[in-house]
C-alpha cells in the first residue's frame, strides 16, 4: 500500500544527542532490518563449516562452489533493478527476503557440490536483491531529510543483527556441537520469512520526481559521469569491507604471530564502535555534506590501512597489539563516516540516483568486489605482508583527493541556500 506519510516530530531528549532519526511508526521497518541482519549473522559464517563437517564435501570444492554460485548471481543486481522500477522498493526487500529463505532451505538435503553451488544462486540473489532496493526503500519511508541518519542508524542495526546472530550460532555451538546446524538453517529461514512479512506490511510513499536541470543530453552525460564516478569511489570501501574479514584473522596469526582469537578481539571492537556510535557522531560530528565525509572517511581509512601495515615493517613487530588497536579504531571511525555517506549518495547524486538500473549498478560495485577480494588480497599477501596494506591505502586516498567531485547537481546548491 502508498500512502502519504505523515510529518514527524524532530527527536528530543536522549534521541537527539545519541542522533538518532524519529523512530515513531517505523516499528516494522526497524524490526526487519533487524531481522534479517540477525539471520545473515546467523549462519553465513557458519556455512562452509556445515558443508565441510556435516555434510563431508572437500573443503576446497565447497569454496569453488560457493564462489560459482554468487558469480551466477551477480546479474541479479541489475535484473532487481529493472523489478524495482515497475514493482518498487519494498517488493524487491521482500521478494529478496524469500529468496534468502529458499537458498537456506536448499542447505538441509544439499548432498553434492551442484547443491551447493545452487543455494548459494538463491541466497546471493537474495543479499543482491535486498541491498539494490534496501537503499531505495529507505527514500520511501523516511523524509530526505532524515536520511543520512536513517542509513546511520540502519547501519548500526546490522551490526547489531549481526552480532546477535553470531552470538546466538556461537552459544548453539557450544550447547550443542556441530549437530546444532541443521536445526539453526531451519531457524535462519524461517528469520528471513519473518522478515519478509515485517517489509511486506510497510506503508511506503514514494518521493517526488526530481525537477529537470535544463541542458538536455549533456546534463544526462555529465549525471552519468558523476554517478560513475561514485561506483567507482566506491570500490575501496567495497574491499575495505572485505579485506577486514577475508585477511585480518590470516596476517594476525600468520605474519605477527598473535593467538587465533586476536581477529576475534578486531571484529568485536569494530562491531562495538559502529553499532554505538554511528548515529551520534554521524549527527554531531561528521561534515554536512556528504563528499566530505566521503572524503574525511577515506583519509582515515588510508591511516587505518598504514596503522594496520606498521607491524609487519622491520623493527616494528613488537606494535603489533598497539597497531591493530589503532587500526581497527581508525577503520571504524572511517566505515562510519563513509557508509551512510555514500548511501545518501547512492540515492541522491543524480535525478535518477534511486532508479533501478543506478542502485543495479551501485550494488554491482558490492557485489562483484566481494566476490575479488579474497583471491586479490590473498595474493597480495603471499607477495609480501605489507603489500595488501599498501595497495588499498593506495586506493583509499585515490578515492579521498577524488571526492571534492562528488557535487550535487547546481539546482541542489540552490535550493539548500533558500
């Protein structure tokens, strides 16, 4: 159902220096996205443990399947895209939910390396599906002026589902052994259901049209450029994400000779600052305007890649607890600053920011990086400890000297100063 939604009163008290948006009849939509970050804690880690160990499939086998599997996915960024401009947003949340569903579902008679390889089809689509429309969902709930807080705080959900999710899988484990996977794939669909009917029941208004800007096609080229340029800045953020999990546990224990459970001690510091912290200091402390924060984000994102390099220079080894410390902290501050930053942008560069085929685009960007980042910095890795730091602190401060780019179209500029 589209329905105009109704002018909400501005947070006091508490919920105003914490920064956080009117939570007020958003009950439903804070619900899911908790949910649905809770099933992806859940299990997604776990995956490979189950086919592995429960399932006795060869482990090597298992990651080329999974990684056949979300290839084969990939188009369904753009192919949600094209359901998002004739069905919406929340359709596509919710129909992604499903699928989610089905690919978890697929797990219990999984048997042989083609099962695998097809429920992850069905869960990749799903988590490709959700965040191409999640982005645009979010514009049809909420007001623009709210937004940048809004992706804030639904940022700090998902870290919060997140860990909630581990944390549960954590104390099934330990109750009950690796036995307690079956049953936990039958609860994690049955969140992604749950989550499903939490977005089907939204009532959602879809924002006014955009005004043309006058210059016909050269206003459309120079809007395609400015977005193309946003994906590809993009990019370094995308690997960031991924080279937090897919290296940090590997150079720890491999190159500074820390304990297995200092990878541990990271993520958990990571997850505590984002999840408490997004939402003040994206109210309070983060630039206005989006591109400088973009900016700021990915000049701490560059420490945060030197900070986590220090150790594995001569003579430093003995930082190696300090460094990763400071690291881990530089690179949340970044990722806080960075996230809801660019998802203010992802729907608002442009006239057509929150179209399908722009959000297909820009969840390309995720996608595809995920899917190269573990073979990329991998290799990067066995080529020398320092090299995988020193290419993305490259890449990071790319993206921060071309940020100043990132300007709203002229007709933005003029009604803010209205």
């Amino acid at each position: 159902m589209t329905t105009s939604a109704p002018s909400r009163p501005r947070p006091r008290g508490m919920s105003r220096i914490l920064g956080l948006p009117p939570l007020r009849g958003h009950g439903l939509f804070i619900t899911g996205h908790l949910i649905d970050s809770l099933g992806n804690g859940m299990l997604l880690p776990l995956s490979l443990l189950y086919f592995t160990d429960v399932r006795g499939l060869p482990l090597a086998s298992v990651g080329i399947a999974v990684t056949v599997g979300q290839a084969i996915a990939l188009p369904v960024t753009f192919l949600a895209g094209r359901v998002m401009d004739r069905a919406g947003p929340k359709a596509v949340v919710v129909g992604a939910n499903l699928l989610s569903c089905a690919g978890f579902l697929v797990f219990l008679p999984a048997r042989e390396l083609w099962h695998v390889a097809a429920a992850y089809v069905l869960v990749q689509a799903g988590i490709n599906g959700y965040f191409t429309a999640q982005r645009t969902l979010v514009t049809h709930v909420t007001a623009a002026a709210e937004r940048r807080a809004w992706f804030a705080f639904t940022g700090s959900l998902r870290n919060v589902g997140l860990a909630a999710g581990a944390g549960l899988a954590a104390g099934a484990l330990a109750l009950s052994g690796e036995g307690a996977l079956q049953w936990m794939i039958a609860v994690d669909a049955a969140t992604y259901l749950l989550a499903a009917a939490c977005f089907a029941s939204l009532r959602t208004t879809k924002p006014a049209p955009q005004p043309p800007t006058g210059g016909g096609q050269l206003t459309r080229t120079d809007n395609t450029r400015r977005y193309l340029l946003l994906v590809s800045l993009n990019i370094p953020y995308v690997l960031a994400q991924a080279l937090l999990s897919v290296l940090i546990a590997l150079y720890a224990t491999r190159t500074l000779g820390l304990p297995a459970w200092s990878a541990s001690v990271v993520f958990v510091i990571n997850t505590v600052i984002v999840s408490t912290l997004s939402t003040p200091i994206t109210a309070h402390l983060a630039p206005k305007v989006p591109r400088r924060a973009v900016g700021g984000g990915y000049l701490l994102m560059t420490l945060a890649m030197l900070a986590f390099a220090a150790p594995a220079a001569p003579g430093l080894a003995f930082t190696a607890w300090s460094a990763l410390v400071a690291g881990i902290v530089l690179f949340s501050v970044a990722e806080i600053l960075l996230g809801p930053a660019m998802n203010e942008l992802s729907v608002s560069l442009t006239p057509d920011a929150a179209s399908g085929f722009t959000q297909g685009l820009y969840q390309f960007s995720w996608a595809s990086g995920m899917i190269a980042a573990p073979a990329l910095f991998t290799f990067l890795l066995d080529t020398g400890p320092l090299a995988p730091w020193a290419v993305e602190a490259a890449f990071c401060l790319l993206a921060c000297l071309a940020s100043p780019a990132l300007k709203a179209p002229n007709r933005h500029r003029r009604r803010n100063r209205r």
